[in-house]
C-alpha cells in the first residue's frame, strides 16, 4: 500500500482534469463502499451520505485564493483559504485553520476589488494532512461594501 506522501506526490503532478476526474473516481468509490457495507456505521457515515447527496447541484471548479475571518471572533485577524468549488447552494474550501461546524464565516475573494462579502456557514469539515477542507452553505451575499 503506497503512504500517503507517494499519494500526494502522484496527485501533485496531475493536471487539473486529471484531478477533477480522480475526485469523481473517489466519490464513486466510497458511495459505492458505503452502500455494499453495513446500514449501521453510525452517525458520522449518515452525515457523508447527505452531504454526497447534496451534490445533485452543478459544481463549477473554480480555484482561487481569498480571506476569511469567523463572525464570532472578529479580535481574531482573518486567515487565508483557497475555494475549490462553487454551487448554488455553497462552496468548498481549503484552508490550513480548523474551523467548527456552525461556525459562520465571511469569506471575501482575494481578487475582488470592490470589498463583496459573503457570508457562508459550515456545514462539514474534513482534515487531512494538516489541511482541513470545508464544506460552507451561502447564508448572504453583500455587494458594493466597504472595509
């Protein structure tokens, strides 16, 4: 079995439809695990179930780098993150901050140069290698603000 920094090297050097095709490779494979295997899991497979489920929605790639800060904790300064994907009803996100679930979070793209602020809850959160990646639904969109 390959360890998981072979992994990450071979993921590394694919492209980004090489990628994308690997992410559906992936999901197809646990959907398929998940429904061969036991009904009884627990709580935590329920939970990976619907959020596959929500996934009836069209998914647009878009990778691009912006800020977050977390509403309840504006003494805390904002942090980086990287969105993966877009929905209508979300997006995922990368970012090396753990963040809760529940938590809520203004996210403001790192190009954009009239301040639009969008607010997004977290609905799911996965860690792997240092890095955590979050599942956020769309709470409000603000356009036109200013800092």
């Amino acid at each position: 079995m390959l360890s998981k920094e072979k992994v990450m090297k071979i993921l590394e050097e694919l492209t980004l439809d090489e990628l994308h095709e690997a992410q559906s490779f992936i999901d197809n494979l646990i959907t398929r695990k998940k429904a061969s295997g036991s009904k009884s899991q627990g709580k935590a497979d329920q939970e990976d179930y619907k959020s596959m489920e929500r996934r009836d929605q069209e998914r647009f790639y878009e990778i691009f780098p912006c800020k977050l800060k977390i509403v309840d904790k504006q003494e805390e300064p904002t942090f980086g993150g990287t969105v993966v994907d877009i929905s209508k009803g979300g997006l995922r996100l990368k970012t090396s901050k753990k963040i809760e679930a529940g938590s809520v979070l203004v996210l403001s793209p790192d190009y954009d140069r009239i301040y639009k602020k969008i607010f997004v809850e977290v609905v799911r959160i996965k860690e792997f290698m240092g890095q955590y990646e979050i599942g956020v639904k769309y709470i409000l969109v603000e356009g036109n603000t200013k800092k």
